[in-house]
C-alpha cells in the first residue's frame, strides 16, 4: 500500500534541496519506526510494511562517496540479494533462451523453432551487458523473421542490434535490418501461413487476414507468394 506522506516543513516540489531532504527525513521515519502521516491529516498512523529496494549501483560505495544517505542505506540493508549479470551464470542461457523461444513462437504463431547449436554456442560467448531482457528480445526478434524451423548463428548475425559478440575476439557488427524489412519479413510468413490454412483460396485467407482481395493480391505479388495458386482457387 501506498500513502502520501506529509513532509514538514517544507515541501520537496517547493523548497528544492531542503525539501528533499525533508522528505527523505520523512522517510527515514517511516522505515524506522513504522509511522506516516498522509498529506492532508492531522495524525500519526503506525504501519507495519516491508521495503524492497533495488538498484543497480553499489549503494555501499555510492553512500561513501555522499551521493546516498548513510542512514538511509543502513535502514534499507538488512536483507541484501545480489543478482549476478547473465555473462556469470552463461551455463543458463541454453535454458532461457529455449524458454524465449518457445514463448515468441506461441505468440507469433509460428511452430517452437530449434535452435543450432552453433546459435547456442555463441549466445553463451556473448557478454549481454542488457542481461536477460537482451537476451529476451534478440530471441524474439529471431523469431519474428524466421522463416524456416531452426534458428541459427546466421540469422543472429542478420538480426543483432550490435552489443552481442559471436566471437570473443571480434566485435558484433553494428549493421541490422531495418525495422520496415522485419514487419515486412514477419508479415510475408503470416500470409504464407494463412493462405496454407485456407488451403490457397485467397478470397477466405484475405477474410482471415482482414484484408480486402485487392490488397491480398498486391501482397501476393510483393511477396512472390501467388505460385501455385489459379482463380479457381481465388
């Protein structure tokens, strides 16, 4: 639960630095000794709360330095937990990104793709300063330009953004396709897919697809994808 705190006697909005430190005063109040006062009331409630905090600096050293408040970090450390970054638990990433793939072939409703080894190989050998959101969204991104059921270390190298390495002495290559080539990459295999569904009737996969025969059959032409399909099938 969260409650406006009122911080006296000045507000943080109003009175800059002072009113921040007030309201970290307040704060410090709060962790300490399970007492608030919502802006507005005239009394003290007591609470009983649990803070968790998390943060990606060294609060320890940023507090020896001045640039958090002692106190307040004494307060906040009673438990910590250390998350360690991706590149010192590798052994996992063969897992996660299995999972990330299996998710994004569900929702782009495509089949659970495998994944090469050599893919695997160099998804272990990359640094992912990202973590595991990095790794989250270069497996989607795979995903969502695949068009075959493997994904592999070329495509990777196709779709990287740039801060992953395949090699630990060669620095990604910054260059990607766009992001018009992807939808457009992503949109050729949902049409492939559905014209497959409607067993290559067009009129019934332009329904599918919410689009009308004319923009279908523009798409068909764009895509290369009219082969094999006569207007009896339309």
């Amino acid at each position: 639960m969260e409650l406006p705190l009122r911080v006296t006697p000045t507000h943080p909005q109003r009175q800059g630095r002072g009113g921040l430190a007030a309201a970290a005063a307040g704060g410090l109040a709060a962790t300490q000794e399970g007492e608030i006062q919502q802006v507005g009331a005239s009394r003290i409630e007591r609470v009983d709360v649990r803070v968790i905090a998390c943060t990606n600096r060294d609060l320890a050293a940023e507090a020896r330095r001045g640039r958090f408040r002692m106190d307040l970090y004494y307060r906040l450390a009673v438990v910590e937990l250390i998350v360690p970054p991706l590149r010192e638990h590798r052994e996992d990433i063969p897992a996660l990104a299995a999972q990330f793939a299996e998710r994004y072939a569900h929702r782009f409703g495509s089949p659970n793709p495998r994944l090469s080894p050599g893919l695997i190989e160099a998804l272990c050998e990359s640094d992912w300063p990202g973590n595991v959101r990095e790794l989250e969204n270069t497996i989607a991104r795979m995903i969502a330009v695949c068009s075959s059921g493997e994904i592999d270390l070329e495509l990777l190298k196709r779709t990287r953004l740039g801060s992953v390495n395949t090699s630990p002495d060669k620095p990604a290559s910054r260059i990607a396709p766009s992001l018009r080539d992807q939808l457009a990459a992503y949109e050729q295999r949902i049409i492939a897919r559905t014209l497959a569904a409607a067993a290559g009737n067009r009129s019934r996969a332009a329904k599918l697809l919410g689009l009308s025969r004319t923009a279908l059959f523009d798409r068909l032409k764009k895509y290369e994808l009219a082969t094999g399909l006569d207007d009896a099938a339309a």
